[in-house]
C-alpha cells in the first residue's frame, strides 16, 4: 500500500516525500482512513509504530479547507494532549514537519517552562495545540485558551497519562472541548482503566491493535548476563568498553540509580547524560539533545522520563535493572530496532531478579539467549542477597553495666 491510496491530498502527500517515508506503517494504513472520516479510534499502538503520523497526517488534512483563516482569527481546533513534556515537544515537531507545506499552525505547551512565550503564541492564534495537561488547565483558567472550537481531541500515551495521576485533568479538559469532536485514543496498553475512560469519552469508537501487546521486535537481538547485584557496576563498564558498539540507552529502576550510575561513568571517562523525573525542563532537554546528535553516546534514563522519546538510530537499550513488568521490558527494548535497522538488547540480571526474567519470558514466549562467558558469572545457587536490618552497636545502652555499677550517686 502507498500513501496516495489512503487518499491523502497532495500538501500532505509532499511532506510525507520530504520526511523519507515510502509506504505507510500498519498503525498509519488502519488509522488514516477512520480518523479522516471523522471517526472516533482508540488505537493500541507503542511508540516506534508511526502513531504520532497516523494520527497527525489526517488531522491536518482535515483541518486544511480552514487553514486561511486570518491569523488573529485562528481557533484551536485539534487538541493533542501529553503525558510528558518530551513527548509533547516530539509530537508538536512532527506537525510542524507534516504541515510544511499548508498554512496550518501549531504550538507545544508545556509546564517547567516560561508561560509568557507560550501565551504570545496563543494570542497570534493556532489551528494545533499540543500540550501537557497541567499546563493546558493554567493557561485555559487564565483565559488565553479557547476549547469552544476543537474539533478533534487527542490523547497520546494514555496508560501514561493515567499512571501519572492525570485521569481527573483528562476528564476536566475533555469536558472544556465540544461535545460533537471527534476524539482519538492512543495506547501501548488497553488496561481497564482505559477501557472505561473510552466509554465514558468516545463514541462508537473503531479498535485498531497493531501491537499484540508482548510481542518483541524481531529485528532486537536479546541477550541476558547473570550477575551479582554487587558486580552490576564492573560488567557494565566491561559491556561498555568491550561489547556494546554505538550509543546505548541505559535504563535504571529508580532516580537515585540512575544518578549514581551516572557518577560512576563520568568518572571512568564515559561522555554520559541521563534524564530522570527530577531533573528541570531545561536539564532533560539539553541531555537528549546531545544524546540525538551524538555528542553523548551513553544516555541513562528512568522509564517514565523515557518512554515516548523518539530516539533515531538506537543501536542499544541496556536493562542496568531487569524491570518487574514484561510491559515495560518490552517497550524499553522497543526503542532500538526500529525502521530496518538491527538493535541489541543487553540485560542484567541479579539473584533476586530471577523471578522477572522467568515472569517476562513467559509473557513474550521467548527464551532470552543468556551469555555466560563474562568475568561476573552468578553462581546459578546463589540466593537473593536480604539486607538484615543491622542493630545499633549502642543498642543495649553506651555504658557498660560495671561503670553503671561503680557510678556514685549524689543522693
Ligand atoms: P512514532 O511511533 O510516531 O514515534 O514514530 C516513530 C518513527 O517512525 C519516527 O521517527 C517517524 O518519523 C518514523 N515514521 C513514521 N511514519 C513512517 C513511515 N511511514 N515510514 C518510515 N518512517 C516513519
């Protein structure tokens, strides 16, 4: 199939040439014609599917009959909401990519950062708005954003989006739009929780599943390296300076991991960055966009400050902690390999994470081949390290019960 059979108009059809893209991906094909059609759709489909086109390219040609409006009259007339700021920014670039040759205007809002560039935007007037949810409620509660005229309400990550807590601001903001929108929602996972968000926003929805939920990309060569918890540090390094070719993005569980990760590279000489909940806008911005242009080869991230970041060209993901979720295994993992090119997939795992491995094998019905020959074998006996709670040396008391006994008292 091309992209002229999904009946896309010309403007459209020229910057899809210009972005390189020679035939839609699954989640385009399904999705371009219902959303074209004014359909509602709730879409499972991972980043890395093409998603961000297949609902950006039918919302624009939508939108084109009214691009001319004058720009002070412009309305926001399609609404993309966010989970994560990085995202936004990605998917509000992508527009801007698609739109290129159209008049249609957009703008990516986004909390962490100065309000007064975002509302001079605003008051120019835009046909796209992308925007994460707190800061789209602020910038609506001080009147510089009209929902009266949105005629199709997005919502990206949506799982994401719950799990971040945001499920009263979604409801809050879909309420502020039109009642007769069209409204898409996409997912990685169609958990309950999303399913009753669906019946609650959208009507009649179509179903499109291109991502059987578990499935692993065949072109990500998966290897796992068993290893005491303590020598994780010293094979990483090993990996790094021997094994992994290209850049990699390391995951960490925690934010205190990641960052203690992240010391111990620098001081072997490692160019390393790392992105995590913690760090400002301006921070996590800086660290991705030399980890892209590849003046860092070595990025280390937290799953939710990563998840839905486009990264081209991954060469390797590196599981530093083996994630307890086969979901999340699979959509870290889902990052390299992308578009044609070959990606490995290098995790570790320690004696108390064998119970995930076993967990996430079963889920994506792979064996993940395992490399012994490494310098930090575990012993395959060893049994999860407990850390005894360890009592105070002062517990019974600093003085001994003889100075007790020779103390004279004063009474
Ligand atoms: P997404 O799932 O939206 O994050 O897209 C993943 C990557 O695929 C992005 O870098 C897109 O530019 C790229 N992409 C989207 N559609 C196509 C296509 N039809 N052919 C090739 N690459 C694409």
């Amino acid at each position: 199939m091309s992209f002229k059979d999904l009946n896309l108009i010309k403007p459209i059809l020229k910057a899809v040439e210009a972005s390189g893209y020679v035939e839609p991906t699954l989640v385009q094909q399904r999705a371009i014609p219902f959303i074209l059609d004014r359909k509602d759709v709730i879409v499972s489909a991972q980043t890395g599917t093409g998603k961000t086109a297949a609902f950006a390219l039918p919302i624009l040609q939508n939108l084109f009959d009214k691009q001319d409006a004058p720009k002070k009259g412009k309305k926001i007339k399609a609404l993309v909401l966010s989970p994560t700021r990085e995202l936004a920014i990605q998917i509000q670039k992508n527009f801007k990519t698609y739109a290129e040759f159209s008049n249609l205007s957009s703008l990516v809002v986004f909390g962490g950062a100065s309000i007064e560039p975002q509302i001079d935007v605003l008051k120019k007037g835009i046909d796209i708005l992308v925007a994460t949810p707190g800061r789209l409620l602020d910038l609506h509660k001080q009147d510089y954003i009209n929902l009266d005229y949105i005629e199709t309400f997005v919502l990206d990550e949506a799982d994401l989006m719950l799990d971040m807590g945001f499920i009263d601001d979604i409801k809050k903001i879909e309420r502020l739009c039109p009642e007769n929108k069209q409204t898409l929602l996409f997912s990685a996972t169609i958990p309950n929780k999303i399913e009753e968000l669906a019946q609650t926003i959208l009507k009649n929805p179509e179903r499109i599943d291109v991502t059987p939920t578990k499935s692993v990309a065949k072109d990500v060569s998966q290897v796992l390296y068993y290893v005491p918890k303590r020598n994780k540090i010293e094979l990483c390094l090993h990996l790094l300076r021997n094994t992994i070719k290209g850049n990699v993005l390391i995951f960490r569980r925690t934010k205190f991991g990641v960052n203690k990760l992240e010391q111990t590279l620098l001081k072997n000489g490692y160019a390393v960055n790392s992105i995590h909940g913690d760090k400002n806008q301006s921070d996590r911005q800086t660290a991705l966009n030399k980890f892209k242009n590849g003046y860092v080869k070595v990025l280390i991230a937290t799953d939710v400050a990563a998840r839905g970041i486009d990264i081209n060209e991954l060469d390797n993901v590196f599981n530093f902690d083996m994630p307890n979720v086969p979901e999340t295994y699979v959509h870290r993992i889902g990052r390299t390999g992308r578009a044609g090119h070959t990606g490995k997939a290098y995790s570790m795992c320690s004696a108390d994470e064998k119970s995930y491995v076993k967990t996430i094998q079963n889920a994506i019905n792979v064996q993940i081949p395992v490399e012994t020959e490494h310098p930090y074998p575990l012993d395959p006996k060893a049994k999860p390290i407990v850390h005894k709670k360890q009592g105070s040396k002062y517990k019974k008391g600093r003085k001994s019960e003889a100075s007790k006994k020779k103390k004279k008292r004063w009474y």
